[in-house]
C-alpha cells in the first residue's frame, strides 16, 4: 500500500511510463546506472574450482606383493622424473631376473646354432630337415626371451638390484600422495605415491541451466588475481547432484599460485562481435519469461524490453537498449509492483 500510494492510486500497467517525483524516487531508494556499452561481449563471472586434469597424475603402484622397506618421498615434494619414490622388498623379483638371464643365454645359443647351420645347410653339408629344427630352436627361444622380459617389467618399473626394486618418478612434478609406509606389505596393483604435473590444471565451472546457454565450448577463461588462463574445453551433458552443468576448461597457471582444490572466481570472455549493452542483472525484471528494465526519461521510468544475451549473478549483457540508457539497479521491486499493478 506504500508504494501504491508513493507512485500514485492507479495501476500504471498499462501506461509507457511510471511517473515518479524526485522524493518518490528517493523514498523508494531507487537508484539508476548507466548501461554500458560493449563492443563484444563481456567476460561474465563465476565461481570454480581448480583440479588436477587425469593426464597430469601418474601412479607409481607395486606391480608384485613385497615389502616397503624405504619412502624416499612424502606429499608435497618436488621431484624431478626418474627420482626414487619408494623401495620395496619383492622376493619374486629375483626369480624373474634369474628367469630372464637363463632365457637370454638360450636365445643367444640357439641363435649361434641357427647362424652355423645356415652356412652348412649353403655348403651342402647338412640336410633341410636340420636347418629347419634350429631354426624353430631359435624362434623358440626368441619367444621365451620376450616372454621372461615382460614378466620382469611386470614387476615394477624402477631401478633393481637382487630382489629389491626402487619406483621412480614417471614425471617430474609434486608428490599429492603417498599412502606407503616402511615395513608395510603391499599387494600387486596397489598405489603408492601420486606424482602430478601441476602445471597443467584444470578448472570445473558449475552452472545454472541458463547460465549454461551462454557458454560454449573455445571461450577463453581467466582467472582472478592471477596470470593463469585457459578455454572451456567441455560442458557436461548431465546435471549434478546440485543441478548445475559442470563446466570444464584447461588451465596454465605459470606463476604457480593455484592448487588443486583451491575455489577461484573467474571470467568466461564471450565470443560475440554484436554490440551489447551490460547492466547489473538485478536491473531486470521478467513479465511471462521475457525480460523487461525501467530506463529512466524526464517523466518516470519507461518499461523496456531487451533481449537477453548472457547473464550471470551480477552482470547481464542485453540489447535492445538505446546508447548511453540509464536503468534501475536499485527499488527494481517496487516499480515492477506498480506497472504490474500488484
């Protein structure tokens, strides 16, 4: 009843302005900005978060039961790749190398063999059928060489001596976990320390559905108080459990500032050349799902229609304003109730 009485006793639904007094204007504490003119859209704002991308994680896992016997490392090292991470006692190493040593002193035999029959068989001094055996004699043992080499890789990749193997790091980075410890056992498959590349992060955008339209795959991303940036690299075609549309987008951070985990507030830069005005997106107000603002004239407030381009928690980029509009950011409400008539 206030504001009918401040505005006036008649419903101005159906008038092209609301006619306000100076004091009116006051008491309602509407204040007016100026919409500012792009030339290409703006970048809007969000929250994200910073995470390690798949690629950028490597898993240093005991490839056989054994035993820790040495953490070369802890969480939050520097290593460079190739240094030790964790040694382990493994009692099945020694049998794979003694396995591999045997098959490669057969391989080698039966190779000499095969090379010595070759020239008897061109000399006439052996018969076909011989040539034929060593021949497969070689193939043989070329086949249990490779068989007893990839059994010995199974066991770890590392630097090995007897029955002892010593992980190393498969890239240079920082160690995000180690879960080994000396004199524990561990069983074949089971990781041990996570090495990551922090220099190639990633970012997860969550947004609203609406949010989610003015987004597209390309844009570039910057992130707040920092140098790093990227581009969106995918939106994921299902909500989250908080119904949002998760974003996803690269990012090179070179100062090294940003962690995994860390939330951040950063800018999706639009691709549109058309021009655009912004406004405060509190500035609009919706009538059957089409958004309208108040600009400000002589007599009142003229309600406007735009066309929506993109929005976000506080910004809109809109068209179909004229260059250099002033719009109610503040008391939106109350004139909305009086246009409507509410």
């Amino acid at each position: 009843m206030l504001v009918l009485a401040l505005l006036g006793a008649a419903p101005a639904c159906a008038a092209d302005v609301l006619p306000l007094t100076a004091a009116q204007k006051k008491n309602l504490g509407i204040a007016t900005v100026a919409a500012a003119t792009q030339t290409a859209s703006p970048a809007l704002t969000y929250a994200a978060r910073v995470t390690l991308p798949p690629a950028s994680v490597r898993v240093a896992a005991a490839a056989g039961a054994g035993l820790v016997t040495q953490l070369h490392v802890q969480a939050g090292d520097t290593v460079k790749r190739g240094a030790p991470l964790v040694s382990l006692s493994m009692p099945g190493l020694a049998d794979a190398q003694n396995a591999l040593t045997q098959a490669r002193l057969r391989s080698q035999l039966a190779a000499g063999n095969a090379a010595r029959d070759e020239k008897l068989f061109s000399e006439g001094l052996i018969a076909e059928s011989r040539l034929r055996a060593t021949r497969s004699e070689a193939q043989s043992a070329r086949a249990s060489l490779a068989a007893a080499r990839s059994a010995l890789s199974l066991m770890g990749a590392g630097k090995v001596a007897g029955s002892a193997i010593t992980l190393t790091a498969p890239i240079a980075g920082v160690v995000t976990e180690s879960v080994a410890e000396p004199g524990q056992r561990v069983d074949a498959g089971m990781a041990l320390v996570k090495v990551a590349d922090l220099s190639k992060l990633a970012l997860e955008i969550p947004l609203s559905t609406a949010q989610a339209r003015q987004v597209a795959v390309g844009q570039s991303v910057t992130v707040a108080d920092s140098e790093a940036r990227g581009h969106v690299t995918a939106l994921l075609p299902q909500l989250n459990a908080s119904q949002s549309v998760l974003a996803r987008a690269s990012l090179s951070d070179p100062q090294g500032l940003l962690r995994p985990g860390q939330s951040v507030q950063v800018a999706v830069a639009g691709t549109q050349a058309a021009r655009t005005l912004a406004v405060p997106a509190a500035a609009l107000v919706w009538k059957v799902n089409v958004p309208y603002v108040f600009v400000e004239t002589a007599q009142g407030f003229a309600p406007t229609q735009v066309q929506l381009v993109r929005q976000n928690a506080s910004q809109a980029e809109v068209s179909g304003l004229a260059a250099g509009s002033r719009v109610a950011a503040k008391g939106v409400a109350a004139l909305k109730a009086q246009w409507l008539g509410e």
